[in-house]
C-alpha cells in the first residue's frame, strides 16, 4: 500500500510540473523532480498509456549522449467544460490539461436582473455550442462553473447572488441535468477562481500570496495564502468588496455603509466621470477613451477613485500581507491611472506595506480569468491522483 502510495504521489507530481510548466525532456522532468532516471522513464511511460503523456522528437540538449524525447501533456485527452456566469455576460468554453483553450461561446446581457429560468435556456445553448466543438475522442471530465455570488463549496449552490437576483439555486446540479451529463461539477465564486487562474496561469505564476480584486458591477475578490485559496468553513471568505471603508457613505444592499465595492465599483466610476451608472461596457470603453485623451473630468474621476482604492487595498495589505495584488476586469483597464496613487499610499499609509513591499498590478487573463480558474479546480482531481479518474469513452450530451 505504501508502495503504491508514493508511486501515486510521483505521477501526480510529474503530471501537474508538465500540466503547468510545459513540456520538458526525462531529463529536465528528473533534475525538477528529485526523482530517478529510471523512475520517471516508467512514470512517463505509464500516464502515456493511458493518454494523459506523449512523447516528440527527441532533442538535443547541447550535451553528451542521446537527445531526450520532449514530453507534454495531450491536452485534450481529458477536458472540462467551463461555465462563466457574470452580471453583463455569461459563457461557456472548453478547457484542457496544460491550460489550452477551445474558443469561448459568450453571450453579452443587459445589466437588469434575469430570472433564472432564461439564464438557463442561454448556458444550455452556449455549452451545446462548446460541447460541439469536442471531437468523438476527446474526453469530458467534468464541468466548472464560475458565477459572481457567494457560493456554497459543499453543496454547489449559488447560496446569494446580489447583483444577478439568485438565492439557493443549485446551479451546476441543473445544468447537468439539462445537458444529460454524468461527471463531476465544482463551483466557484468568480473571485477566488479569479485569484487561482492568475497563480496558475497569469500574472502571479510563482506567487503564494495574492489578493484578486476584480471590478464589475461589484467587486469580486479572491484571496490565496500560502499558495492555497482562502475559503473559509464553506467558501465565504474573502468577500472583501463589502469591507467597510467609509462608514459615512452610502447604503449598501448588504447592510453597511461604505462598502468599498461602493466606491471603486462601475457605477461609482462612471458617476463621477458624468457618465449613466448604468451605462455598462460602453460607458467604460468612452470612459478610456477620455483618459487616453486627458479630460479633466475623467482624470478626476480616477484621482477620487484611487484614493478610496488605495485606502482598501492597504487595509487588505496590512490583514493579508500579500506579495502582489492583482486588478482584474474594471481594474485592469483602469490600472495605469491609479496604480501611481495607490503604491504611494501603500508606501506611507500602510503599517505591512511600508516594511514589506506589495506589487499591485493588471490581470494578464482579464475577462476569462474567472472560466480559467473555475477549470483549473476541476481538473484538480486528476492532476491528485491522475490513475483514479475515470478516462474511458468521450461522453456527449444528450
């Protein structure tokens, strides 16, 4: 048993270096791994019979000896359907080991609040579009499901949804339903799969300490300590768009006054550019436009916006300590013009900051960081224990 334990642990081990780093040669694969020539020679050769490993042209590393063959992982060997639920727009995409994509199907949406019934209907047919795109050979593992709202990990449901209307809805259970499939589902806030595709995928590869901070109609955060996703008892941690940054300010829809999602969110943003608050995407887009030129008022806009993100992002500093904080969607766009204002303060303004230096920085996978993130934890089983996941025929929806 114990035999069988390590050689488990050694396949996940080479299996997940090849999943995230790329291909590498036995060679590189034995100095990465601390493991035996021989050992990784069998280890290889087992996850190639099953499908997951193949082997190229052998190559030439500039030394003595015999080229090694260049191992990588078939990426769509085994795959996960990705669901991406936001306020403007919903998606669905195939994903595969190493990271590689099938185009994404997304449908943009008015920013009003759809019940769930016609949400369901557009998923459906968005994912029949994906699942199209899958060859007779190719492998559905399981299905991921990204959503802005708290969720619920244990028992896969949307338990809140403020700014799409949804409460209790067991959302990946009716989807599998709908499509007629029989694997596994996760379920994730779009925050902390936010935070894992950019540690996995983006700009904070190699990072173990990170808070995602991504601006929509809210702001959706995500944080990872240690290299591991902070979730809490059952996934509400880190919900920290309503953390309170100004008490005098207006009126949440949680309760509180001041939240910071108030302040640095969309409409926030927009009204004080003198843009509608509801003017979504375009709105945004004519925004840029007037910072690109240097319009007074947009400049301002953002002056007033830094500070109140400089204010919460220091106070997030000096709880976390993080190594990097990360602006996606909103933020991302707007990241040129209010990081200056931001570091300063987290230079002086913060206890942590002050002695420990925090990168703010854009997202590099901007808006399908969420459906990345969301594939990356379904994938995780296989990547565990990569003998103990299911990998025969392709199953198709009915």
């Amino acid at each position: 048993m114990a035999t069988d334990a390590v050689r488990r642990s050694n396949l996940s081990q080479v299996l997940r270096m090849l999943h995230i780093e790329g291909p590498a040669t036995r060679a590189q694969i034995t100095t990465r791994t601390g493991l035996n020539r021989s050992t990784v020679l069998t280890l290889v050769q087992e996850l190639a019979d099953v499908g997951l490993v193949e082997e190229g042209e052998p190559q030439s590393t500039g030394g003595r000896g015999r080229p090694s063959p260049l191992v990588s992982v078939q990426p769509m060997r085994t795959t996960v359907l990705t669901i991406d639920v936001k306020v403007d727009s919903i998606g669905a995409g195939i994903v595969g080991l190493g990271g590689h994509r099938l185009p994404f199907h997304r449908l943009e949406r008015p920013r009003v609040r759809i019940g769930l019934e016609p949400t369901l209907d557009d998923l459906e047919a968005l994912a029949r579009h994906a699942l199209d795109d899958l060859d007779p050979d190719q492998h559905l593992s399981a299905v991921a499901v990204s959503v802005a709202g708290l969720v619920h990990r244990h028992s896969l449901t949307v338990s809140e949804g403020p700014n799409i209307g949804w409460t209790q809805t067991p959302l990946p259970r009716l989807l599998l339903e709908r499509l007629g499939l029989d694997v596994p589902a996760v379920l994730a806030n779009d925050g902390d799969a936010g935070v894992w595709a950019e540690h996995q995928r983006g700009v904070a590869v190699g990072v173990d300490d990170v808070v995602y901070l991504s601006g929509e109609v809210g702001l959706g955060s995500g944080v990872l300590v240690g290299g591991r996703p902070l979730g809490g008892v059952v996934g509400y941690a880190g919900e920290l768009g309503h953390m309170v940054v100004d008490p005098d300010g207006p009126r949440c829809g949680c309760g509180a006054n001041g939240c910071l999602e108030l302040l640095v969110g969309e409409q926030a943003v927009l009204r004080r550019a003198g843009h509608p608050e509801d003017g979504g995407r375009d709105a945004v887009l004519a925004l840029l436009g007037e910072l690109e030129r240097g319009e007074a008022q947009a400049l301002e806009a953002m002056r007033r916006t830094a500070h109140w993100l400089a204010i919460g992002i220091a106070n997030i500093v000096n709880v976390f300590n993080p190594r990097m904080v990360v602006l996606g969607d909103l933020h991302a766009m707007l990241h040129p013009y209010v990081v200056d204002q931001v570091d300063v303060r987290l230079a002086t303004k913060s206890l942590v900051g002050r002695r420990s230096p925090v990168r703010v920085v854009a997202s590099r996978l901007g808006d399908d960081a969420s459906a990345v993130g969301a594939a990356e934890f379904a994938l995780e089983p296989l990547l565990s224990d990569p003998m103990g996941v299911d990998l025969g025929r392709a199953r198709t929806p009915a």
